[in-house]
C-alpha cells in the first residue's frame, strides 16, 4: 500500500519497518536488500531520522546476523553521523551504541563492547528506550560473564530481571531468559541452589507462557 502512494518518505518508512520484521524473523539477507532500498528511498527523500534508523538496522544485520564486523561499523558511522545532524537524540544515540556493542561482542572485542554496551545503557536509562535500555544491561552482563566476571555479570542480570519484570509481568517468556540467564552463571560460580532455583523458574515461565512443545524448553 505504501508503494502506491508513490510518495518516498511513506515508502522508505514501510521499507524501515519490513526490514526490522526480516531482521526479527532472522532472515538476514532479505533485511539486507530491504534495509538498502529504504536507505536509498529515505536519502533521495531528506528522511534523515529513517535514513538514522536504516542505517542503524545495516549496522545490526551486517554486525550480529551477516558477521561482518568491518561493514557493520562503516555503516555505525554513517548513522553516527546522521544522528549528529539530527541533534543528538538520546535513544538514537542509545541505539547506536547497543548496536556498535553487540557488532563489537560477536567480533570478541570484549573490551570496546563494553564501553560502548555501558554508554547504551547510561543513555537510555530515563529515556523512552526501555528496550534498548534492557537489551545493552543484559549483554554487559554477557560481557562480564565472558570476562570470567561472574559475580558482576549477576548483579547486572538480577537488575535486568527486576526491570523486566516491572515492565512485562512476571510470566513473559523474556523474563524465562533472565531467569535461565542468571542459572547458567550462578552455576559458573558453583552456587547450585540458586543455579537450580532460576533455572527451573525459568522452564516454569516458559511452560507457562511458550507452551510445552516449544523448542526454548530445551535450554533449560
């Protein structure tokens, strides 16, 4: 429908959205080659905050789904960039640094991931990006627990399961992650009762909320 408009603002708009389905459902490639025609539309146009977001989505596909650190950030400077002009948007900004963190993480800089996972989590703390917000807390965490930081990497994910649970109730299958998440690393510290105790709330959450045919109960 927004094709038919013929208008290119609406079309690079819809493209953005299509783009970030493709990237959710994990069909990166198709994302790619939608992220690359709404970046085209959205620069012929003047969309500048759609060109930032597109341009933050190439930044996501090509760092953590296509595995190409080098063409991730070439494009996270882009949309740096962008965001700039924009005047400095504290979720954009948040945003960017969640993604530059996560392309860096799957690189195995652990160090630069960090710095740019923590700067993600102090921009969007108070800011509409609560998603963005619980989405760079917990990857510090896997960060730290990548560092053998175990003790640190539980204090920030009982933080994001306080915080998840505040916001999505007590029987979303995210919460079912953090509590899986929180086993597997109070297992790493040999903490057993605890490590039981999160895991098996988190098979109850999914139980719940997935159904027991879903593929997720076998993580627990």
């Amino acid at each position: 429908q927004a094709r038919r408009t013929g208008y290119r603002p609406v079309i690079a708009e819809a493209m953005l959205v299509l783009g970030g389905l493709d990237e959710k459902v994990g069909h990166a490639e198709a994302a790619r080659e939608t992220y690359e025609e709404a970046l085209y539309l959205a620069q012929a146009s003047g969309h500048d905050h759609v060109e930032a977001m597109v341009l933050l989505g190439l930044l996501a596909v090509w760092g953590t789904s296509l595995g190409d650190a080098d063409t991730a950030l070439r494009y996270g400077r882009q949309g740096e960039a962008m965001v700039e002009r924009l005047g400095h948007p504290p979720d954009l900004e948040a945003l960017l640094a969640l993604q530059r963190g996560n392309t860096l993480m799957m690189s195995n800089r652990v160090d630069d991931a960090l710095v740019e996972l923590q700067r993600a989590a102090e921009l969007s703390e108070g800011v509409s990006a609560e998603h963005t917000h619980l989405s760079a807390l917990n990857n510090i965490a896997a960060a730290f627990g990548q560092q053998g930081r175990y003790r640190e990497a539980v204090d920030v994910f009982l933080k994001v399961l306080a915080l998840a649970e505040a916001r999505l109730g007590p029987w979303h299958p995210i919460v079912g992650t953090n509590h899986l998440n929180l086993g597997l690393t109070y297992a790493r510290l040999e903490e057993r009762a605890l490590a039981m105790e999160h895991t098996q709330r988190a098979l109850e959450v999914w139980l719940k909320s997935l159904g027991p045919e879903h593929p997720e109960l076998g993580r627990a």
